[in-house]
C-alpha cells in the first residue's frame, strides 16, 4: 500500500530532500508532495504567470493565488501530512496548512524543536504525533507498514 | 438575525474588548465567542483542572487539552471567524484556527497590519475579506445588514 | 415554521422588493436574505472599506471580497434559495451562486422569462422548480405551509 | 501523479483541443474531461435518445437530462477544474458548473478576457486564480508538477 | 427538547391527523411536516403553478418538481422520520424518501404490517426500529423523552 | 476512464446479463456491480451463513444483514446508478438504494416502463434521466465516452 | 449561551443525577441528555413496545433497536459529549458513542479512574480532554463560559 | 474487484493471521491492515521512537498518538471494518473503532462469541453483520464477490 504525504513548512532550507532521501533508504512506499520548494520562484510566480502588478501586496497576492491552487490540489490528494516547524521565519502558512489538514481528517504529523513547545502547544495538541526531528517522522510512518 | 463571531488571535492586550464595545456602539446583533482572554488563566487551566504535571511539556499539554475542547466547541457554533495578527507574538493558533476556519467552511476576516502582508500573504489569499484595522473588520459586518 | 430564503440574481431594479411585500400580503412566515440591494454601494464597497486601489481590476476584487462575504455568511443561514434571471446583464454570479446552492443541498426555485428556456436549459434541468414569475414563487413557498 | 481536470465551458468553438494539444507538448500528466463539445449533438441528444418531445422546452430539458448526468458523472472524479468565458453566449452553464466545482471543493482555475472582468468580479474572487490565455492556465498547472 | 419528525407515506388517507391527534394526546413536544397530504391537490399543483402541461408525463412531472421541492426542504428540519407503508399503493416515493433518510443520518422510524415483512425487509434492516402501529411509533419517540 | 455502475433492481429475472452483454458489444469500459442475482441464494444467505432464524421474519432479517453489507459496500464504489423497475414485484428496495444514491450525489438513471409514470414520477423527476429501455440507458452511458 | 451535552456511559448507578445537580449548582446554562437510566427499563423496552421475542438474543435487540433510535437522535443534538467509564461493567457502548461522537466532530471529555488508564489509553488520547472526576469534567464546561 | 479491510480487535493472538490464510485459501482478493499485532511493540511504540516519558501515564499517551495515527490512515484507506470481541481484555478501543467505522460509513462486520450478546447488543444492532467466527466472517465477504 502506498501513501501519498504533503509536507508542509518553510521552503528556505532542503529539509524535504533529506526526508525524500531517507524515506528512499529506509525502503518506504511514500510518495510526497508539497509547495514549490524554490523560494525565489514561489514568490515571483504570480508575475511569472500573470504579469507586473501593481506594487508588493498585489504580487504577493498574485503568487498566492498560484500557490494556493498547487497546495489544495496537492493537499487533497494527501493520505497524511507532515507539518514542519523550526526557529526562523513566521510560518503562518505551515500552521493553517495543518489546522485545514485537521479539518479535512488527514492524519497530521507535527516536527518541531524542543524550544517551539509552548507556542505550538495546541497545534502539536490537535495533531496525532509530535516529533523532534526527521528521522522519528519517518519512524512513525514506518511503524505503519509493521 | 443574529450572527455568532468567533475571535480567533492572541490574548496578551484587550483587543475583544474593544471590538465588542465598538460593535455595541454600532447596534450589531453580533455574539462573540472566543478563547479564554486571561493569559495566566489559560496558561495554567491544565493544571488547575487536572493537578500538577510533570514539567513544563505535560503542563502546556494538558492547558491545550482544555483549550482546545473549548476553540472546538466555540468555533463550531460561530458563522463567521475573525482572525487578528499583529506584530508581536507567534500566533501560530491563530493561523491554524483560521485554517480550520477555512476548511469547515466558515467566512473568514483577517485583520492585520501592513508590515505582515508578505508573511502571511498565502492566508490572506484564502480569507475572504483582509483588513487592517477592528473597525474595518465591524463596517464588513456592519455592510451584512444592510 | 419559518424559513430563511436567500434571493440570488441582479440588483439594478426593485424585484427583492416586491416579492418580499407580496410573501408578507399572502402572510407567509418568511425571512429574505440576499446581496446588496443598492448597485452603487456594492461596487463601491470595497474601496469605502479598505480605501483605494490601483485600478478597476483591484477596485472590483475589493469590493468582491465583501460582497462574497456576506453571500457566503447568509446563503449558508438559508434554507432554500430563489435564483431569479432577466433579459438584462450578465447575470454570472447569479448562476455561481445557483450552482453553490445546488452543491450545497439548498432547495432551488429558478425564476426566468420564456426568452431565455435554451441558455437557462441546464441549471433549469437542476433546479428543483422553474417559474416565469415572482408570483408563481411565492406559490411555491406558499404551497410547503399547506 | 496524473490530474482529471474538467474543462467547463461554451463548446462553440475547439478551445479545448487547442489546450489538449499544447498540454501534451507541454508534456503534463493531465487528463482532461468535459461536456459533449459538438454543440449540435448537445442539444439533440434528449430526442436521440428518448425520443421526440412535446415542443422545444421540453426537448432542452430532456438533453439537459443526459448533459447534467455526464457533468455530474465527470465533474465529481476531477481533481480540478478549469472555466473559460469568453465574449460571446450567455455561458449561464459554466458559471453554475464554476459554483458547483467551488463548493465541491475541487481548485478553480478562472479564463477570461480582460473586457469581462467587472461581470466576472465574484467568481474571479472565490476562483483560485484568474487567468486570461489557455496558456497562462497550462503554465497553472505546470507549476503543480515542478 | 421540541423534535421535528417528517411522516414520510401514502396520502389517501388520514393516517397523519390520526398521528398527530395521539401525539398531542400523549403530550409529546413534537412538530409533524410532511408531504401534501390534499391527493388531489399534489397531482394538480404542478399544473395550478406552472400552467397546463403538454399531457400526463409532463403534468405529473411539473407537479413533482413542486413537491419534491416541498419534500426536500421539510425533511431538511427533521430531526427524525417516520416512514408507514400499507397494503395499498405502490408506495415507492415513501421508499425512496426513506432511503434520503438513511444516507442523510435521519433516525427511522419504519411501521409497517405483518404481510409486508418480507418485501420490505431490506428497509426494515437499515431502519432503526419497526413497528406495526402508528401508535407503537409513537412510544418510541415518547420514550426518547423518559 | 472506466467507471462503476451499480445496478438497482429486481432480481427475478436476468435483465442485468442482458445490459452487461450489451455494454459490452458497445465497448464501454464499463464495471457493473449490484446485488445477488440468484434469487433464492440472497433469500437464504442468511439461514446459510448465520445459521437457522427463529421463523420466516427472523430468517428474513438475517439475510438482509448479509445482502445490505453487499449494497452499501458496492454502491459506495460506485460512480453511477441504474435503478429498474417493471410491472411487477413491490420492488421497494430498488427506490430505497435510488434514494440513497441520490443523496449520496451518485447519478442516477432511472429505467421503467410508460405504464409507471405516474407511481415513480417524484423517483423520475429527482433522477437525472429517465428512460424506458436497457439500451436508452446504454446509450447514456456510451454518450459520457463521446 | 446554551450547550447540549450527551451524556454516555453505563445506567446502573445515578452518576448523571449528581453531575447535572453539580452543574445547576454552578448555574451552567447546560442542557443534558443520554440514554434511558432505568436499567430494566431499557433491558426491556424492545418487548414492551414490539411485544414477545423469540428468545434472548432478539429480545436484546428489539431493545437495542429503540435505545440507538434515541441516542442516534440525541447524539446529533448534543454539542459536545462526556463518555464515563468506571471499573465495573463492559461499557462497550459507551466506548462505541465516544467512537462516533469523535467522528461526528462532537468535542469529548473523557471520565475514567486512575486505574483504567491503560486500556483506554487510544480512546483518551483522541478525547479532548480526560479527566477522573465529575467535578473535573464540570469545571471543563465552567470554563467555557470564562 | 479489491477490498481493503480493516481489522479491529485485540492484538493478543493471531486470530488475524488465521483470517488471512483462510481468505487466501478461499482466494478472496482482499486486502487486510490493522493495528501493530505485536502486543509488547504496540504498547512501547512511544518511548522508542519519543524517548523516555515521565511515568506509565505519558508512556501509555504516547504509545497511543502512534497507534492512533497508523489507524486513522489505515482506517480511512478501507472499504469495510471487521470489528472481533472475545471473552478476555477490555477491548474498549475495538469498540470506539467500531463506532468511528460506523459514523464513517463504512459497513461493518462484527465477530463476538455468544456470551457476549447482551453487552455488545447495541453494538452488534448498528453492525451490518454480527456473526460468531472468522470462517462466518469470510463467507460474509465471499458473497459479495458471487
């Protein structure tokens, strides 16, 4: 049986390609998905696509538009999501990426570092496991095919 | 018709308050429903109710516990949701709220101030209404009755 | 008993208007909802709101936030929904909304000219009843209280 | 990972196979479905199938019968679905096949010339994204697979 | 606790008024809704409203339009049905009206008599409870108020 | 694309062989499924598997338990339904699985003889085609594929 | 604000007296309902209503029938769900409510002693909250209205 | 045509593996997840992939946000539920699963010995099926392939 993952987070380091590789190594049927994991290309896809806006607010707005569109379609067609939170960065969209995920009843893995425990206390609540690192995620999904 | 509003956002100053009295100014027939405003309170409801746990990770666990049972219970009796960010704290259940908010399907203000649009541009996107100000917020209820 | 019935269609003339006093002569426990009845203000509402935009294109998404504001906070309060379609104007959010209440399991009355049969054939098809005139669905609501 | 997208819109004119062709140049996974695209077919179906009727009405509505029944079918194994307008036809059809994929959930990807944007302007709103060249909305889904 | 209970049945006689008289006598908080229960009236109403139809299929069709709109919307409010077959009639609408019931999570009610156990033993095994006599279905909804 | 059609109906007779080999002929990529077609093995599925009932109700009950598992866990596989009534049998079960396939948002083909207009006409008017023959409701199907 | 709270769990003993007593002293604006509490009652309602069984086992589920008839109609009235569990008894019911109060979305406050936490270990982990005491689960709804 | 089905129960002894063997034997293609079936794994799952917990509490907890994530997935991802009770063990989370299952639409087949009838009534009333061993259960499953 194999499963499809959205792993949600920042897209500023490559923590998805060490997750994708070591999910290789382990041997798991995972297929995963995501945002646009390039950061320059994911902010500048709405002009990309739809041309100059009118100044900041309209060409996030227009990329937003477009990244949205890949997160439900992608998101929808998720059996469970990872939602990875770390020290940098606000992170508003991997949080309402996980409470949609918990509205729509996909199985929802939180990783987040030991300092993050407070102010995620209740999204690392609601979700079904709260992880520290990489490795315990790909742990959980093993445990799966046990 | 009466609307019940959800207030979804950080609970270090009295931001309800003021929302409240103003929609009272107003002569809306709104009832708002909320998380617990009294920081300390809702910090330490965990063990209040359940007695002492062990360390500072079970103590934040069993408050979201109590919580969380009462967003859940709240927010599912509201028509509409209102989520404010402003510049400080991490906010992080208000963004996933607002995403649960988005998924069960309920209409959603977002209420924040200028220097946030490019985090939290993918949120925006999603709501249907973003302002910057709780008065701003009120004249979009305020139009529902007209 | 009294129902909530959301009144979908164009508002440049007064159709709301008359229908609701004549539900109220034939003493029908009805309560209408709907978008904004005042054409200015509708287009207006978004840049009275949240000031002014770069442009018609923003003008309109503007105001279009709010308006799909309200239409989704009262359509989901309602318990059926008239769609009335004239000779005149485009009429697409008209058939958008018709759609949505159709999704959404509202019962639907669609309410059209003999002129427009063909272009209306398929959300006729759909709809549960399809009258020529105000009266014949005010008959129709009038019918469920027997 | 292949997509079903539904491509909802007149069938007066091959805007369909024109995005078929340059998604298959494009080499994207897609597999596009849609109503029956020979118009004359479409509205002769009712007749062909269950035979003469009483009169013009009741044999729109009769191939209204067969069209929904194929929309539906279609519609609900889509991933995604794609609404063109165009400057002719009432297109009363593909806004409501627009409000029907909103509230199924499924992502919308909005084409419109630049003249129809003030008719346009709710469902361009609830629309994932608005675009106004089939190649734009193929450039859309490109993006998902990047 | 008031409960709305639609009786879905055959309208040839005055089983409903038999019903509703017990009820009150028992002095349970219940409000009955249901078809038109005037035979003549509901074949008729769709020719009343929408003007003469072009023979039997389309009168009887124009007439269903209207109650199936009724139907829809009551049984909406229901919080609970009560389906009553007899030895007359085809009785297939109350069958179908039972199925809606059970895929829209509507406790069911089912009274039927003993020579129709075997065609409607497929009904009475989704039902939640069968009884024999309207007012056995009566102490079952009595009962809920112990 | 293939799909699963479930095939409501009588089991008196081998209409379905019939259908199935006619699909195939056409060369739909068509999957039917529906219940036990032998009349007598669905009768006694429950005494079989269950062992001896305490009389005919009870042994009636038991082989519905077995035969209303295999209706809801192919119906729920299904992506369309066809429900066939004819002149004889009560036939009650066919518009309960109509009605639960119409609210669970299957499309629905209803085929039955002219001489049952009028005792199906609400069944008729809530599915999306009615036909009267085998091969009318074939056609439909097959014109899904143009 | 008023809440309806389903109150699941075993019948032999008055617990749910002593907490609604509790919860009118604290001046809670609750609204509890639950199964019968009379247990031979409830043992006994399926014959009382439907007369002689065949034996044991379709006495208990002529019972049956009506007691699911009642909780199914109350459960989806409730607002949240309280499910206590105590050292005697199978209490399989209770754990099958809780089960379907979680799917249904009802918020859950779990009641069990010290000494069950291990085999209720996966039911309190999906609870909202788990507490030992009626008092425990009081202050729990108490601190909603905060 | 593939099934998956889930296969709640107690993970004492290898009644699963007995199920699976006999449903090769019958060459049934079926497709069988479950819990961890290693009782000592199951029930450390938490420390070894968290680390030590401060006590058998927070062990339990943690044992169960895994095993509660491997059955949500699993459970989600089936077509239908066998749920097995015998006489030894609590078993209180085979109930709740049923009880998921059921609210979940997923028809279910219940296996308990005969002296477990009266507390398992209400249970066993809402099942599909109860029957009394493995080879009952699989002859259930069989008939839907006739």
């Amino acid at each position: 049986m194999e499963f499809t993952i959205y792993l949600a987070g920042q897209i500023h380091d490559d923590w998805r390609s060490e997750l994708r590789e070591k999910a290789k190594k382990k041997g798991l049927s995972l297929n995963f998905v995501g945002p646009q994991e390039n950061h320059e290309r994911s902010d500048q896809i709405g002009e990309e696509i739809l041309g100059e806006q009118p100044g900041k607010v309209f060409m996030d707005d227009a990329a937003s538009d477009i990244n949205n569109f890949r997160t439900e379609l992608l998101l929808q067609k998720a059996d469970a999501v990872i939602a990875l939170f770390g020290e940098s960065y606000k992170q508003w969209n991997t949080a309402m990426d996980a409470g949609i995920a918990l509205k729509a009843n996909k199985p929802l893995i939180l990783i987040r570092p030991e300092s993050l425990i407070h102010p995620l206390k209740e999204l690392s609540n609601q979700a079904n496991v709260t992880v520290e690192t990489i490795d315990q995620a790909l742990e959980v999904l093993a445990y799966v095919y046990e």
